[in-house]
C-alpha cells in the first residue's frame, strides 16, 4: 500500500473553491515539444469492480426476452487508507489489466474528487455478463382517468466467467407504484428507485422476477 499518494515535488493547495497543484521545480519544455508531469503516485488502491443492470418497467403488454446492456463500473475511496485521502483532480481515466501483458479495459472521465470521497466510474459494457429482459403479465384496472397497470417483469442473468459474479439490478419506477411480488428482497435506493443484488454463478444464470401495480393520474 503506497504510504504517500503526492509525488514528491508537487504541492497541493486551496484556491477558492478550487485546488491548486504546483510543481516545486523547474520542468524543460524545449520548442515544439510537451511533457507530462505526475501529480499524484500510488503502488496500489484497493477497487471494487461493479456490474449493473440499470433501467425501468416497460409498461407494456407481455414481451420476449430482449438483451439489456451490462454496465462495467469500478469505484474505490479517496481515503489515507486506501493509499489515497487528498484532492484528485478530473480528468480522463483509462483501465488496464494487470500482469505482463497489460490489456486497455476502458476509458472514462472522472470528476474531481475530494478526500474522503468514494468515487464510482462508467468503464463500458460487460462481456462475459450478460442480461435479456422480457414482460410476462399485463392488467389494466379502474377508470381511464385514473388508470392502474400491473406488470410482471423477468431478467435473466448469464455469467460466462470463471468465478460467480454479483450484479446490481437498478430498476427506477415511474411516480405512483406499488411491488406487488419479487422473487429477492430489494433495497430502497430513493422514493422511486431500488437495487436487487443477484448473484449469478460460474457459467450459470440467475433470474430475477418482479410485479409492480403503476397508478395513473
């Protein structure tokens, strides 16, 4: 775990409502050319990797199973203890695998990022994870005014990795709604939106199954 996230010759500093970063050295910049200077150096930060299915209850008649993209995430936190805990500036982040023969997995841009902060990163789509959505049930109720639509909904999660694999299902409900039936417990994330963490074995797939009434108004 590096002990010191700053590089050596760099200081940083409050300036307003910003950071200042300055170099405690002179740095060449012959004609025509450009360099890099490093801010902040760091041997090791510990990083969650996050798979997420995120979307809403189509409010439609039943439907087959339609593949839904995998989001691919990566989050860790800005703390002393993870060999970080100062001011991380924004700027384009780019992941690579580890080892030898080190493979680009994504690009992103990351905010700026104070100390103590958590920070969670869109890096692409999932390859090996994958998810296909249908509709199995449809029922209406009540006055056209004031309509109320019931749905079933059914996710199907494959994993074609070597190890199981969790992955957050992130449903957002549109205004008034009530979950009727759900196959897992959920988590509530906000008044309208809620996380089902599956876990998917090795080579295997996992379903998730939900009802939700919809009032209209």
């Amino acid at each position: 775990m590096a002990a010191e996230a700053m590089a050596p010759d760099v200081a940083e500093a409050p300036a307003g409502d910003y950071r200042r970063f300055a170099i405690e050295r002179p740095v060449d910049l012959p004609r025509g050319t450009r360099t890099q200077v490093a801010l902040i150096t760091a041997a090791e930060v510990p990083v969650e990797r996050i798979y997420r299915l995120s979307g809403s209850p189509a409010m439609t008649r039943p439907q087959p199973l339609a593949p839904a993209p995998v989001e691919t995430r990566i989050a860790f936190a800005n703390r002393e203890s993870a060999g970080l805990g100062m001011a991380l500036p924004a700027g384009v982040l780019r992941v690579y695998s580890g080892g030898a023969e080190a493979a680009f997995l994504g690009e992103t841009n990351m905010p700026a990022t104070p100390k103590d902060e958590r920070a969670e990163l869109l890096i692409g789509r999932a390859f090996d994870v994958t998810a296909r959505r249908s509709v199995t049930d449809y029922r209406e109720d009540g006055p056209r005014n004031a309509l109320a639509i019931e749905t079933a909904h059914r996710i199907v999660l494959s994993n074609a990795k070597s190890e199981p694999v969790t992955v957050e299902v992130v449903e957002t409900m549109p205004g008034e709604h009530r979950i009727l039936e759900e196959s897992q417990r959920r988590e509530a994330l906000s008044a309208l939106q809620y996380v089902w963490r599956v876990t998917v074995p090795t080579g295997g797939s996992a379903t998730l199954t939900y009802r939700v009434r919809i009032q209209q108004r």
